[in-house]
C-alpha cells in the first residue's frame, strides 16, 4: 500500500483528539461491530480496522472524508483530502452516497448539541432504564446513546423514548427528531415498503397498537432459552492430508461465540465421514424443537455440486439433509425458521475481478460445491458462500471470507433488530467487494421464509 497513504492517515491522526476519536467510532458503527470498535482508544488503530474492513485504502477516501465532514474538521478536510464543507455537502446529496446513516447523524447532531446541564438532566430521567454505572458524571452523551441502543430502549424505527426525554428538557431537539422520522416516511413512501403490513379493515386497529398487531405474526417469535440447537459440521482433516482444511477451525469458533451469545445450544461435530454427516443431521430433525423457536445448521467441507464430501471422500446430497427439516419429517420444527448455512465452492470457476480491493493477507484455498436450490418446503433459508460454478476462498489464517463476514455482520446488526436475510444480504454486498488472490467471490441466499427472522439479543 501506498507510503504516501500511511503518512497521510498518520498526520490526520495526529490532530484528533480524544473525543473525536469517539465521535468517528459512533458514526461508523454501521460498519464495524461494536466489540471491535470498543477497544480503540486512539486514531491509528481506527483507521487501521477501517482499513481491515475495507473502508478506506488507496484511492478509496469516499468514508474518511465523509467521517471529517461529520465531525466538522474541515481543515483537515482541506488540508489532507482536497475537499471542502461545500464539496461534501454538495456530494452527500446524492441518493446513496452517503455511508453514515440518517439515524446515526441525528444522534451525534443531538450530543453536539447538548449543554452539560441538558447531558444531566437525561441521565437524571433515565435512571429506571439503564444501570446506575452507565449514568456516571463523565459519561458522554454518546456512551449514553450507545447504552440505551445496547438495551434496545433507541433504535433507528423506534426513537418513541427519545422524543418523550427531550419533551420535559429540549423541545427544540423533540422537533428534529419529529423531522427525521418525517423524512423516513417519505422515503418508504418514493419506494416499495421492504416489509409491507396489510392494512386492517377495522378502524379500531389503527394507531400504535393497531400498528403493533398488523406487525406481529410478520416476525418468527424468538421467545425460548435456548431459542434452538446451532449445529456445525466441521471438517478440518481428511483422509487424504492434502484435503485438509487449514482456517475452518477460526470458523467454528467464530460461529459458536456468535451462536452463544444469541443463547442457541451450540454443538459442533469434527471430521465426519459421509454417511456420518447424514446420520447427525437426521438424529437432530428427530429431536423434539417443541419448545425451541428455530434451529441453524452449518455446514464447512470440500464436496461436489449439490453434494458434501465427508473425510472419507464419501459424498452426502445436501437436498437429502435440508429435507430431514421439512414440515413433514421434523413436526416440532413445523412452521419454525429452518437455516443452514454452508461454506463451500459451487464448482471450479473464477469470478474475474471488477475493481481492485486489497483482502486479508495469507494464502487462500477453495472448498466445496454445495446445492443449487432447496426442496419446496416454507421456513427453510439457505446461506450459500458462491453461486453456482464458482469457488469461494478460505484463509488459513483467519478462516474463511464469507463465515467471517456473516458472523461479524450478525455481531453488528443482530443488537439493531435487522432480520437474517438483511443481514445476509450486508455480507454479500462486502464479500462481492473484495479481490481474492486476483479473483471475486459472490455469495447467494436461497429463502422460503415467510416472516422476518430477527435474532433476539440477550439484555
């Protein structure tokens, strides 16, 4: 990568300061998860996530730029990027251009805004509804934001208490966010509502809670402890050594941190033999889900197209195993989200790269051939790491491209109530970006799901 690259994201680091640094992490949490941004105490080691991200590198400053607009360093913005206030504002104008969400300016616009008293007397106001230690004296309104996002008291379609807050204290910034909401109506209203309510015939149902009963029966309930069974199958070491599956270990432990924390009972079974792998998958369909509200299945191995290879060569039919959780053969899981996830190539082609992006270091292997559609049955998903005939990349470092990103994609978006089908459509957008060791990777969703599947967080 370019040193004249580094040496400007060194000079800009060198004139943030602490709050600052905040301030850019608050507003790219739509791009980096949390957890990973919780660590970061000073500028260097934001830009260099970003660059793992592949946010900003050579030639790409679109976010960085962006990120300086927001916090008004426009001398740095000057100075470094060759842009000016009238340029961004000018380019963020554009339908879509923008990177930080509508939702997410709002809240730092609102904590740029408030005096130190106003700080206090939120604090003071929402002390039923979040912990004593989050409400400290030198709690920055954007912590505070952040805490009430974690508890899912805020959120990007629910900003209900925030409103009601700045009534009593700040009727000004009441009004702004009336505004915001105003402004995403009309959005949804140029364009096709993604998930369109029905609307009632009685009149008695409309208003707020009517709204809430035309949405309930539109999402999966997610009501148990443990909400289902995480399933992995995991081949790593074959029978013959030169199969061997460096990097799917960092997979499963990727999955099961995620699948843990979103209270799934998770269990992963290593290096089973064909005939093992169909054997496992049908004893789970057997089980009783009664009192489960889902169940997920992933799948890490080499194989043939619509078929998974076991350690011993000996292949599976991937429709065979999907088919064990028809309505049919699993009743207790009968109208209950069915999702399986499989990381593995589809054929032996490449995906000629479009653009030039860097991807993560170390060599890059390719894996198996997985199914090309899914027996006709309602509540299953299929999460596919290539579309057919084409490979798909794993590291042997770091595991493989498309697990990584979904689990880091579910780690970020899960807390904000986006459904699992969004979130998989985040990770083929991100995949789709990179180059990988000269060649592109394109992720496919296969779905006969009828509601949204939205992992419930644990508070």
């Amino acid at each position: 990568m370019s040193r004249d690259f580094f040496k400007l994201l060194f000079e800009i680091s060198e004139a943030l300061v602490t709050e600052e640094v905040a301030a850019l992490k608050f507003l790219s949490l739509e791009h980096v998860p949390r957890r990973k941004l919780e660590a970061i105490q000073e500028p260097k080691a934001f830009f260099e996530v970003l660059q793992e991200k592949d946010m900003i590198g050579v030639g790409n400053l679109s976010f960085l730029k962006e990120l300086l607009y927001q916090i008004s360093r426009i001398d740095l913005l000057a100075a470094y990027l060759g842009s000016s206030r009238e340029e961004m504002e000018r380019d963020l104008q554009v339908p879509g251009r923008a990177q930080v969400s509508a939702y997410r300016q709002l809240l730092y616009r609102i904590a740029e805004d408030l005096t130190p008293e106003d700080v206090a007397s939120v604090k003071f106001l929402l002390q039923k509804l979040l912990p004593k230690n989050k409400l400290q004296e030198n709690a920055s309104m954007l912590q505070v934001f952040l805490e009430m996002e974690i508890n899912g008291i805020i959120k990007e379609d629910n900003l209900t208490i925030l409103k009601d807050l700045f009534q009593s204290i700040r009727a000004d910034i009441k009004k702004k966010i009336d505004a915001y909401e105003e402004k995403i109506k009309e959005n949804y209203s140029r364009e096709e509502v993604r998930y369109p309510v029905s609307v009632s015939g009685h009149p008695e149902e409309q208003g707020a809670e009517g709204e809430a009963a035309k949405q309930h029966g539109k999402i999966y309930t997610m009501k148990n402890n443990p909400h289902g069974y995480c399933l992995i199958l995991n081949n790593h070491i074959f029978k013959n050594p030169r199969d061997n599956r460096e990097g799917t270990l960092q997979d499963g432990e990727a999955v099961k941190r995620v699948f843990k924390w979103l209270e799934f009972k998770t269990v992963e079974y290593m290096n089973l033999e064909g005939k093992k792998i169909y054997e496992t998958v049908k004893e789970y369909s057997k089980k009783d889900h009664r009192n489960m509200d889902c169940f997920v299945c992933f799948i890490f191995s080499h194989g043939e197209r619509g078929k998974i290879k076991g350690v011993d060569d000996e292949c599976v039919n991937i429709e065979d195993l999907v088919s064990c959780f028809t309505g049919t053969n699993c009743p207790s899981l009968a109208g209950k989200p069915k999702v399986f996830i499989i990381q593995a190539c589809q054929g032996s082609v490449r995906h000629p790269p479009v653009t030039i992006e860097p991807d993560s270091s170390g060599h890059l292997e390719v894996d198996a051939s997985p199914l090309t559609s899914i027996p006709d049955k309602a509540d299953i998903l299929i999460g596919m790491a290539t579309v057919e005939d084409y490979l798909s990349f794993r590291s042997h470092k770091t595991g493989s491209v498309y697990i990584q990103s979904l689990c880091e994609k579910m780690e970020l978006l899960c807390p904000q109530r986006v459904d699992l089908t969004a979130i998989l459509t985040e990770v083929n957008n991100e995949v789709a970006r990179r180059e990988l060791e000269g060649s592109k990777q394109m992720p496919k969703i296969t779905s006969t799901l009828l509601k949204q599947l939205i992992f419930e967080v644990p508070q």
